[in-house]
C-alpha cells in the first residue's frame, strides 16, 4: 500500500471537506464509538499530506479566495497571507528561478499572476513581480521570472500598498538588479513613475538612495 498522499479535488470549497469529515466520522465510529469529530479531521487531513486540519482548512480556503478573485473581482484584490502554502511555494519558485514550478501554479490557478501576497503584519501587500524584484535582488532566472509573470496577466506597474507605493521596477532599481531591470522595462515598465520610499521619487531615486 502507497503511502503517498491522496490529490485534493481540482476545487476543493470548505462544505466538502465538513462532508468527507462527516463520512470518516461514521467509519471510526462503526469500530470505536467513543470517536469526535476532531479524530476525523486530524485523518482526513494527513490523509491529503496535511499535518493538521487547520492547515488543511487553510489551503482550502485560500484555493477557493484565489479562483473567487479570478472570476469576480479585479484580481490585484485578490490577497493571500504571505503563510499560506501557496504563497510560500510562490515565493520559493520565484526566488529559486524554477520556472516549471511556477509555470505549474499559475496554470493551476487561474488569475494567479494578479494576486497580491499579505505580510505578517497585515498592513501591507505587494505583487508577485514586487516579489521577484525584492531585496537583495538578483535572483536565478529573475527575468525569465518577470516575463512569465507578466505575460500570464501580472501588472508590470503595481504598486506596493504600505508606507510607500513604489512600483516593481522601484524595487529592482533599489537592488540594482540589471536583469529584472531590464525586463520591467522590455514589458513596459514606467521609468517616471513616482513613488520611491525616498521622497516618493522615480525608480532611478530610489537606485541613487540604495547604492
């Protein structure tokens, strides 16, 4: 018997995974009468590679917030807490220059490229070119990275929402990072844009402040 996790359904929602819930429930409580809900949940869980439900219930959730955005709002609403499975795999793919990985999730998910990643502290987002082009820069593949973002719908002059509101090229201008650089501005990147955290400038005040 393979111990390899079973595949969660192409779109899995919270009601059927209370029901699968429900059905394990019934099968411990055939052998062990004395069985809670939460002993079912735990199962169903690591039954799909989870460690607890709630990590599970978590993954669900933001799977379901990902496709809502895709189909209703403008996607660049869309968040996903930066600990979500999903964005942390996102991160990783895009700081490790794995292309098929990354080319993987955004198939998977549609309007993926538009979602905008929460940090911890709540107050601020950013998108995932933002991610690409963060600090220290430099990344593997960056511009393949930003390339395929874009052209899979991701807005090449989204702005951080925080503090500051810088752009993409912004922050690889901060880094000078030549590469993604360049490809922001091969896909049409604003050279003028305002918004630098030193004194809301263009991308090249914000090159001149970090060099």
């Amino acid at each position: 018997m393979s111990d390899k996790p079973l595949t969660l359904p192409p779109r899995p929602d919270l009601d059927w995974l209370k029901n699968r819930a429900k059905e394990k429930l019934a099968e411990l409580r055939a052998r062990r009468p004395s069985a809670k809900l939460a002993d079912a949940q735990l199962l169903i869980a690591r039954d799909y590679g989870f460690s607890s439900w709630r990590a599970l219930k978590e993954h669900v959730e933001g799977h379901t917030e990902v496709s809502t955005g895709a189909r209703g709002a403008p996607m660049e609403l869309a968040k996903l807490p930066a600990n979500h499975p999903l964005a942390i795999a996102l991160v990783e793919a895009i700081h490790g220059g794995d292309i098929i990985a990354l080319k993987e999730m955004l198939a998977t998910h549609a309007g993926l490229a538009r979602i905008r990643l929460e940090r911890p502290d709540g107050d601020s987002h950013m998108s995932l070119l933002h991610v690409a082009s963060d600090w220290p820069g430099r990344f593997p593949r960056s511009a393949e990275v930003v390339t395929l973002l874009i052209n899979a719908g991701a807005d090449v002059n989204a702005r951080f929402a925080g503090p500051h509101t810088e752009t993409p090229l912004h922050w690889a201008a901060s880094c000078d990072d030549v590469a993604a650089l360049d490809a922001l501005l091969d896909n049409g990147a604003d050279i003028e844009a305002p918004g630098a955290v030193i004194g809301g400038g263009t991308p090249l005040a914000d090159a001149v402040a970090f060099a």
